[in-house]
C-alpha cells in the first residue's frame, strides 16, 4: 500500500497515518513487543549511539509507539512527536527540554491541577520558577511578566476542569515578540475540535488517557513539535544551536531542523528519564485514536443537550459550557473550537459543597470516578478531589467553587443521562 498523503481530513488520518502495511503484510498496525533490536554488526551500533536514528533500545522508541507518534503528529499537523508514560511526563519534558535550573516559565493560571502542582512545586525544587498569569490578562500585562530568563509560555486550550478557553493567538503574540515558543495543553479538545499550531502554538501536549484512548483503558502522554520554531533566530536556546557533548557533538538545530525540539526531546530526556510507553499501550491509545473524530462529535453533541438541559433546572445554580451561547467563554470557543467544547461540562448547583456530594451520590448512571474524558458518563468533584490540594487562592484562579461538578458526558443515549440528571437532582 501508498502511505496517505498530507492533505487528507483528519477522519482519513485517524485511520491510516502512521501505518502503512506492506505487501502481504498485517493489515492493523502490529504490536512489537521487544525492548531490544538485532544488528550484523558492533560498527552499526556504534553508530547508533553517536545518532540513535533507528530503533535501538525501547526505552526511547519502538516502531508501534512510533506509528502512533506519527498518527498523532499528521493529525495535529506537526512534525514530529513523543509517546510519553503519562500526560504529566509530557508536561514535564516539554519544559524540561527547554528550561533549566534558573530559568522562569510562563503559565496561564486555568490550568489542570496536576500541571499546577508539576510547575508551582516540583519544579520549583529544580530551580525552574513558574510566573503565573490570569488568562484574561492583556498583551501588555503579559508582556511585563516576561524575564530575559523566561524561557517559553504555557497554556491548556479548554482547562480541565474550569473549562476556561485560552487564547492562544494572544499568548503566541506575546511569545514570539519575546522569541521564546508558546507550549498548549491540548488534551480537551484533541486535534479534532483544535488544532492549536494553526494559531500559533509551537509545542502541542496531551494527556492521552483522555479523549484520545477515550476507554479508560491506559496512561499516557504526548508531545507534538509543530517544527516552525526557529531555534537559531530566537538565540535564547543554546542547547539547540551549539552542540551537545552526549551526543558526539550534534547541534540539534542545524542537523534535524524542523524535528530539532522532538529530536532532542527523545535523545536527551527520554534517553535519561524513560518514561516511555510499552507498545501495548501505544497499540490500545492506537484504537482509541482510530475513531476519535467520530466520537469528538458525539461528545459534543450529547453535552449541549445535557449544558442546555442543566440551564434549566432551579438547583442549578450556573452552568459552563463555552458551547453555549451565553458562556463568558462562548467568543472564544466560536474561535478556537467551532465543532464543540468536548463532553466536559461544569455546573454550580445550589446548596454549596455538601448539596454537589448528595447529588453525586445520587447518580446511577453516570459513575464516580478520579476520571474524564471517558466514553462512559462520569462525574467527579473537583474541589475534594484532583484539586484538593490548591490553596482557597488557587482554587479561585483555577476558577473552581466548592459547588462545582465536572460532568463528563459520554457516548451513551443522551436522553438516558438526561434522565440520570433528572432524578438525582431531585434527590439533591
Ligand atoms: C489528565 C490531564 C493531564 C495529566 O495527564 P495524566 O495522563 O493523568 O498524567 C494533563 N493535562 C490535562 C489537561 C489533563 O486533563
């Protein structure tokens, strides 16, 4: 078989980037399930450690995990990616790649909890400081934050779980005035309903346990290098533009141009950390990638009746979903996000922290779970759960309230969720 070309609509590369079968050979991609790679000679090893361009050890590559690094890379439009273990490690090697000890980052503070515990704690303890900055921030305010150590700017597209909208033209703007890239979390949307380097992101990262597994089935993380950063220009990278000592002396940007960000990523940090995944699980998040422009578009349709839905209840106090008209997130979503606003959705129910609790437990249908994004109904209360940890401050600028409920919808009847809803705020 042909691999496909570029130009298809993301349905098609869904389905067949990444893999192209040979004559005769197995039509779904395979899953090799080996840690090592057989060789004629030590010469050619030898060789591989001075430029490890082939496979060699699956702590930092393995050609199922690689198949799906290219789905994932042609379906988001970069050029190239990195499985990672997690979608934290995906965060923490995007900015480990570009920022060392003594350096500063920029991040929006509607972020994902984890990623403000990552950024605000842990590497603060590695001498890295984070400098957080209101999503509604202007230009000019922005601008002001940045140091002539500050090394990129950091924002989710669809906050999990405020469901903020970033503006990602706004940050690139500032970024790229400042030569320094812009990095987007970009789990909720997925290339499907956002495609973030088309506005200006340079760096794209995912959690893949969400949206992209999509079945609750596995961990996993993403980095995607847009490859239109230019290292050299900017000349506030010298890790890309002189050469590194572990690697023989290759200078990342000039031997690998447009893949020099992912390249690296791979030799330096993946080589050293390994946090990689096994290619079982790449072959599980593969299925998963497989039908995600079907069912993006399902989400989104099942969640606006159930936001439209929730409008109209008199326990709920207020809803956020920027897919409705009347969200103070709505503009920017008819931006960034024309499709639809996921499946998450976050509403406000009267009553406070305990009202939220008994409702939660008086749900059947949709599941209690420490999870989002799945093709299941699931709910969970942020503010005794994954953010439990934020101070009363944080919690307030990660826009979350003690009444708050994340409300996952998921693929099931939606008049079935909206009769789940229906009886346990009865109950409530
Ligand atoms: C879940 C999540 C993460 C962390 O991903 P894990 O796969 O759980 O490590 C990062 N960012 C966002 C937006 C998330 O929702």
């Amino acid at each position: 078989m042909k691999p496909i070309s570029s130009d298809v609509k993301i349905e098609t590369k869904a389905l067949h980037a990444g893999y192209t079968p040979e004559n005769g050979g197995p039509r779904v991609l395979p899953i090799v399930q080996s840690t090592t790679y057989a060789f004629d000679s030590s010469e050619h090893i030898a060789a591989l450690f001075d430029m490890p361009m082939e496979y060699m050890y699956s702590r930092f590559a393995n050609p199922t995990c690689d198949a799906v690094e290219k789905k994932i890379a042609a379906m988001e439009g970069g050029s190239g990616a990195m499985l990672t273990s997690s979608g934290q490690a995906a965060s923490l090697l995007s900015v480990l790649n570009l920022a060392n000890t003594g350096d500063s980052i920029i991040a929006a503070s509607a972020i994902y909890g984890g990623t403000i515990n990552l950024f605000g704690f842990t590497l603060k303890k590695l001498g890295i400081e984070c400098i957080w900055v209101s999503n509604d921030a202007t230009e000019e305010e922005i601008q002001s934050l940045v140091k002539p150590n500050t090394r990129l700017i950091f924002g989710e597209t669809l906050a999990n779980p405020a469901l903020t909208v970033f503006d990602i033209e706004k940050f690139a703007k500032v970024a790229h005035a400042n030569q320094i890239p812009l990095i987007v979390d970009n789990t909720f949307a997925t290339p499907v309903l956002c495609r973030p380097f088309e506005f200006g992101a340079d760096i794209v990262v995912h959690s893949t346990t969400k949206y992209m597994d999509g079945h609750a089935l596995q961990v996993g993380g993403v980095i995607v290098d847009g490859g239109t950063f230019d290292w050299k220009a900017s000349g506030k990278f010298p890790e890309f533009t002189e050469p590194d000592e572990s690697y023989h002396g290759v200078v990342y940007a000039d031997a690998f141009g447009p893949m020099a960000y992912i390249i690296k990523a791979r030799m330096q940090l993946m080589r050293d950390f390994g946090c990689y995944p096994s290619a079982h699980s790449a072959f599980l998040l593969n299925l998963g990638l497989e039908t995600l422009p079907v069912r993006m578009k399902q989400y989104c349709a099942n969640a606006l009746k159930v936001a439209k839905f929730l409008q109209t209840q008199d326990k709920v106090l207020s809803v956020h979903y920027p897919a409705l008209e009347n969200d103070p997130g709505h503009e920017l979503a008819a931006k960034y996000l024309p499709l639809g606003t996921s499946g998450v959705i976050s509403f406000n129910i009267k009553g406070g922290r305990h009202t939220a609790e008994r409702f939660i437990n008086a749900l059947e249908l949709a599941t209690n779970e420490v999870h989002v994004a799945d093709i299941r109904t699931c709910v969970l209360h942020p503010a005794s759960s994954t953010h439990r940890q934020l101070t009363d401050e944080q919690l307030v600028a990660a826009g979350i309230d003690g009444g708050m409920i994340r409300f996952s919808v998921g693929l099931e009847n939606v008049d079935d969720i909206l009769a789940d809803l229906k009886q346990a705020l009865d109950k409530a």
